[in-house]
C-alpha cells in the first residue's frame, strides 16, 4: 500500500508540473506568432499496378510516300508579374508528322495523308521521300472475332474456325464489315500498300472498335543521300520574282449554334492592299510586296476568299472520316477528323456553287481554313472546353512532286479565331504563310545568374519569333536578316570567313543601309563550323548576320517595330545556307545581340547606354571570343549610325593584349580600339583614369535625304588608329541580358492569349 501511495504523488506532482507548463504555454502563447506548421511527411504514392498488357495481332504494312511536317503553336502570354517568371516560358506547340503521296495524279489523292509517329536520327523535311514499315495493332479479342490467329510474326494468321471467341466453338456468320476487315489483314500483312489502301485498312477496323491509331514510322539513317528536299515553289532563287496563290475558307455552323460574326469583306481588307488612306493599311499583299522587295506578289486575282460557307456540326467526311466542330475528335483520339472535314466541306460547296473554282483548285496552291476552334468554351466561358491549343497550325514547308507540272499534295493552314472577332491576326497568319514557304521559328537564348533558357519565339524583331506591331491595322514588321537570307529575299552586302576577314589586321568599317532602303542590307560572316555536319545534304553553315533596322511610317518597312527596338544594330546567329529547302526545325536562327550607342540621359544629364525591358543596358560593341576557334575573336563594334545606315567595324584577333612587338606597328592587333601609344598595353593612359573624356557619340538618328536604294558602298578604308572608344571589357556581353524586366510584348488581337 505504501508502494501505490507513492505512486500516487508521483503522478500527482508530474501533473502539476505539466499544467504550470501547459499554463505557461498558453500565456506566452499570446504575445508571440504561433509555431511554423511542420510540413506533412513526404509519403510515396500508393504503388500502381500496372495492367496485364493486352495481346495483339499486329498488321505491318509497307509504304511509300513524302514527309509532309505541320507545326501548330499556342501563343502564350509572358508572366510579367516578377523578375523571375518574366521568362518562366510554357510553349506550347504541337509538331504532327503525315505521308502524303509523291506524285499524285488526282485531286483526291493529292489529299490522301498518314499521321505518323516519326523515329529517325536523321534530319527529314517536308518533302523527303520516306519508305517504311506502318504496324496497326488489333487486340486480340477483335482478332478472334475476326477467325483470326496470330502468327509468329505476330501478325494475323486464319484459324480453322472464325468463332465468336467463347469456349463452344460455334461457328457464327461475319458481318460484311467484319470480312473485309479479316480480307484486308490477310492480304495486307507484309506486302507493300498505297497510303489510300492503308487509310482503307484503318478506317475499316475503326469500326470494329479498333480507333484510329498513329502508327509508328521508322526511317533509318541514309548519311548525306541526296533527297527530293520539298517544293521550292515560294524560296526566292537568284532574285527571280515568284506569285503567291491561295484560297481562304471561314465558316459557320448554325446547326452547332456556332455563328462567327467574321465577313468576307473584313478578311479581304486585310488581304488586299487599298491604298495608304485605308483603314487597313497592314496587308497581306502590302506585306508580301514590301518586305520580299516586289519578289513574292500577293495578288487578289490568285488569293481568292469564301464565306462564310454554313456547315453541318457533326457528320462524316471523306479524307478522315468523323468530325464534331462542337466538342473535337469525331475520331476519338485527334481534331484530323475536324482539320480534314472543314476542307472536305468546303470542296464539296465550291462543287456544288463555284465548280469553276474548283477546276482552279490544285493550282492555288495554299489553303487557309479559318474557324473558331475554341467556340464551347468561348460560349460557355470555360476554359477546361479549349479543344485546340494552337493559335494557328501550318504546314511546314509544302510537299511537292518530282514532275514540275504534276499535281502536288495540300499544303494547307488552320486559323484559330474567336467568335465575337471581326479580324484575323495578320502576324499571326503571316507566320503560318511562312511555315508554309518553308521558314523556321525566330528565337533567343536569354540568360541571366542561373543559367540561360531558349525562348522558341524569343526574337520580337520577326514575325517568325515574337513580333507584334505597334497597330495591327497599320503596322507590320519584316523579316530578320537570316530569315529573309533563307527565304532569298535580301542578299548580303559583305560575305566574310576565316580566310577574307584578316586576323590581328585591325577594324574594318563596313556602311550597313537599314534593310528598308535596299535588299543588300546586311553583313555575314562563316564562323568556326566545329560540331556542324557540313557535309549534310542541307548544307549548313554556322554564320553571325549584322543588320540595322529603322522603322519607316505606318504601312512602310518595319513600321510595325517599337521604340524600344528601333534604329538598333542586331546580331543573329543561324546554321542554315539559302538553298532553297525547308529549314530545319530544331536549328532555328537566335538573336544574340542588339547594339545601339550611349544617349544623354536627360535627368541626370550623363551620357550612358541606353536601356531596353528584357535587354538591360545595350553595349555599342560585342566580342564573341571563340568565333573562329578557341581564342580567336570576333568584336562587331557600332561607331555610328543616321537614319539610313550604320557604320559597323570589325576586327579579328588571337592576341590577348598588344605585345612589345605589335606596339609601334601602327594597328589595333587586340581589337580593344586603341592602337599603339594610345593603348595601356604599351604604355599609353587607361581611358577610365581620364577624368574628362570627350562624351561619346549620341544616339541620335541625324537628319539625311532619303536615298533611292543605292548599291551598297564597298567596305571604308581600315583605320589605322580609330577613336577610342570606353574600355573594353574584359569579359564580352552575354548575349542576353539578365532577366529583370520582360521583353516588349505583342498587343492582344482578337482577344487571344499572346506570346510567339
């Protein structure tokens, strides 16, 4: 008893002890912030299993065809909302890989395609020829139905009875779709099938439930064989003018409840050109003319507009079968039904209203489809119904055929509009047309303290990247040099390499008009090709172009380009040569500098660079120090610019500093501008110990008659001892700046997310 009365008052005096704690707790737990949640523990999802795979009787089939590639593309919004999610970039863009025939001989084959699931290490463009296995695989429940066994090929095989697949063994009848479907595996398997026939395969076993699959297409690698290479039809060769044609497709559906207030007469006036008193002065003639230099015509006699053509809402078409434009994927598992459908749709209008045009039609070689694909969730205002994420989708590059006059497959374009819209987004389209002749996307590398990110659409001075004019009615902005040197519409002014350009000779100035004023505008220089497959049948290059670009009033060249962007010198880099083929994809031209000279700063009266959102302070020179080799640079320096052309020097150098040897040779051998006496290496004074240095040259444009487009000059004499300009650094800039502010952004059209 004893025992248990100690006890007792153990646990009677622990008790106390814990209520004073517990007291204490609660008191001071009013005058301090309550204690940080320990976050839950981390616990490993619950562990799946994984389905017993189904067995499958796979049909291979071998066909022949040309690669037609489509790119689709969201224009996404940049989150200007910090510094850190400026360039917190989601791209969204969808590549799709078809069969087409090579040289159709009807219109309706030349519409014949193949989805396909694309693997080859090699480098295909629309327009290769293309030899593959294509396998289907039908479970094999439908292939017992069917009477079928699978062979050890582990394709189909007949069995000795066609059941109904239970234990009894009965003997039933085949539907008639079902014994075409036993027919075409049979006879199909192994042997080598048109795409026509191999479509028929596919949609005769989506109907026994088999949907429709994207087949696997496994191209090996063939080296540097020459290959068909695509249509060239719109790739400018030598200069030679070349004609745009196309027919435009708008729609509505009144059964679907879907009725787009889009006229013909609102997409003509952004087709053709009305003057500049127009209300939309921002063309797609006027583009065409204006940027390509009168080589690429747009032509409202071979550009034709229909609509808006009243279609059903769900039906069934020839070229893809099932379409709903309400909810998307008649076919269950893609929108071809729909992109297909719309087309099919309105072939059969002009068949029956306009069978003029449709005699025309192989010959108009673009076809554009504009529709709102997003229309349930516009009307319901609910995102989660988006059934397209693409503001557009274009072939890229057009298929050909080997015989010039023969017919060639669809080179088609989808729009993607809203339905209260009155306007289509010119930039936007213009992009798609240009996929279509065959050009890639415009980028940047953006880096900053963590490392650097590519930015797919990253160059705001091109249409193929991010550029939005300042007034979609009135403005437009043209090409980058790389791209309109890949697209053959302006030429080089200097061509250089490692053999003309002069190691250690000291700057060279070269007069760079602004690509407005002739279409030889701009400098290229072949830099070190390590790690480029130069023996490629593309042909590619690794190359630096130097441009200056000054926007002209509303509907000129450039007009379109923003302040911020304006009168600047601009850097790119691109590993393409203009041989008249589709680009490569995955090497798109990259903007790596933009150049401009110091200004006054107004308030604080101090001369210094001027700053651009996204870009920071601009330099007038950048270095690119392996351009040639490691240790052999390349410094592009601005010295001065007026409103129709900029003076750029270059020098080459594998020197490091001047040397007691090169310090009376009358040249700058480091490139750092400043020769002989003047350069600290040799005992000259450090400009930033200068305590009154002459203000450099303003940014400025002087004032000079606009010239008719001249020839370009020849490169100025070299300069035996060019002014100094600040000191340069030791490291060169990076080619972009930190990420502290966002790029200049283009303005909302049509009330769709924005980007590219």
């Amino acid at each position: 008893m004893a025992h248990h009365g100690a006890l007792y008052k153990l646990f009677l005096v622990a008790g106390l002890c814990l209520a004073i704690q517990v007291d204490a707790a609660s008191r001071s737990y009013l005058t301090r912030p309550p204690p940080l949640k320990r976050p839950p523990p981390h616990r490993s999802p619950p562990r799946q299993v994984s389905p017993a795979p189904v067995e499958v009787v796979t049909v291979l089939v071998n066909v022949s065809g040309q690669l037609s590639q489509s790119l689709g593309h969201g224009i996404v919004e940049k989150d200007a909302s910090s510094d850190d999610s400026a360039w917190n970039l989601v791209l969204q863009e969808e590549q799709i890989a078809r069969l087409v025939p090579t040289s159709p001989k009807t219109p309706e084959e030349a519409s014949v395609n193949t989805r396909i699931e694309l693997e080859t290490d090699d480098t295909l463009i629309t327009g290769d020829p293309v030899e593959t296995s294509l396998a289907l695989d039908v479970p094999k429940s439908v292939a017992d139905k069917l009477g079928l066994d699978v062979a050890a090929d582990g394709g189909p095989a007949a069995s000795g009875n066609s059941t109904d697949g239970t234990d009894s063994g009965s003997r039933r009848r085949l539907t008639e779709v079902e014994h075409r479907a036993r027919r075409m595996m049979l006879d199909f398997h192994g042997t080598r099938r048109t795409l026509a026939e191999f479509n028929d395969l596919t949609d005769v076993l989506s109907q026994l439930g088999v949907q429709n699959q994207v087949p696997k297409a496994k191209v090996p690698k063939t080296g540097s064989g020459k290959k068909n290479g695509g249509a060239k039809d719109l790739m400018i060769i030598g200069g030679k003018p070349l004609n745009v044609t196309s027919i435009t497709f708008f729609f509505t559906s009144s059964s679907c409840g879907i009725n787009p207030v889009l006229s013909e007469s609102q997409i003509r006036a952004r087709w053709y050109d009305n003057g500049d008193s127009a209300p939309v002065t921002a063309s797609l003639q006027r583009y065409h003319r204006v940027c390509s230099y009168n080589k690429l015509g747009f032509y409202p006699d071979r550009n034709l507009v229909f609509g808006p053509i009243d279609v059903p809402c769900t039906g069934s078409m020839p070229t893809k079968g099932a379409y709903d434009l309400r909810k998307g994927k008649g076919n269950k598992i893609n929108l071809d039904g729909e992109m297909y459908g719309l087309y099919d749709l309105a072939k059969a209008w002009l068949r029956a209203n306009r069978p003029d045009v449709l005699a025309q039609l192989p010959f108009l070689r673009r076809k554009v489809l504009v529709w709102p694909w997003n229309n349930q969730a516009q009307l319901l205002k609910n995102g989660d119904l988006e059934i397209a994420a693409w503001a557009g989708m274009a072939n890229m590059g057009c298929p050909g055929n080997p015989d010039p006059s023969g017919i060639v497959p669809d080179c088609l374009t989808w729009m993607n509009t809203d339905l209260p819209s009155t306007t289509i987004d010119l930039t936007t389209l213009f992009q798609e047309l240009g996929h279509n002749i065959g050009l890639a996307h415009s980028s940047r590398t953006v880096c900053d303290a963590a490392g650097c990110v590519k930015d797919e659409y990253g160059d705001s001075t091109d249409p193929m990247g991010g550029a939005g004019p300042i007034s979609g009615d009135k403005s437009y902005i043209c090409l980058s040099a790389p791209q309109a040197y890949k697209a053959g519409w302006a030429v080089p002014l200097a061509n250089l390499n490692s053999t003309n350009l002069e190691d250690g000779g000291g700057f060279t100035d070269y007069a760079v008009p602004s690509m407005h004023t002739t279409d030889t505008n701009y400098i290229r220089v072949a830099i070190d090709q390590t790690g480029i497959a130069t023996t490629d049948r593309l042909k590619p290059e690794r190359a630096i172009y130097i441009s200056f670009r000054v926007a002209q009033p509303l509907g000129g060249y450039d007009s379109g380009l923003p302040k911020e962007l304006n009168a600047r010198v601009w850097v790119h880099e691109y590993n393409e040569t203009a041989n008249g083929l589709t680009a490569n994809l995955k090497t798109p031209p990259m903007v790596l500098n933009m150049l401009d000279l110091p200004v006054l700063d107004p308030k604080t009266k101090k001369v210094s660079p001027p700053v651009v959102p996204g870009w920071g302070p601009l330099p007038a020179r950048a270095v690119l120090p392996s351009a040639f080799g490691a240790g052999d640079s390349l410094t592009i320096w601005l010295k001065s610019k007026t409103a129709t052309a900029a003076i750029v020097s270059l020098c080459r150098t594998t020197a490091a500093s001047e040397t007691e040897e090169t310090c009376n040779d009358g040249l700058d051998n480091d490139c750092d501008g400043l020769t002989d006496g003047d350069d600290p290496d040799c005992g000259g004074a450090d400009p930033a110990d200068d305590k009154s240095p002459p203000p450099p040259p303003l940014a400025v444009l002087r004032k000079s008659p606009p010239p008719s487009p001249p020839p370009p000059p020849p490169p100025a004499k070299r300069e035996k001892s060019p002014p100094p300009p600040a000191k340069r650094a030791d490291n060169p800039p990076p080619p972009a700046n930190a990420a502290s502010v966002p790029s200049p952004r283009r303005p909302k059209a049509n009330g769709r997310r924005q980007h590219h």
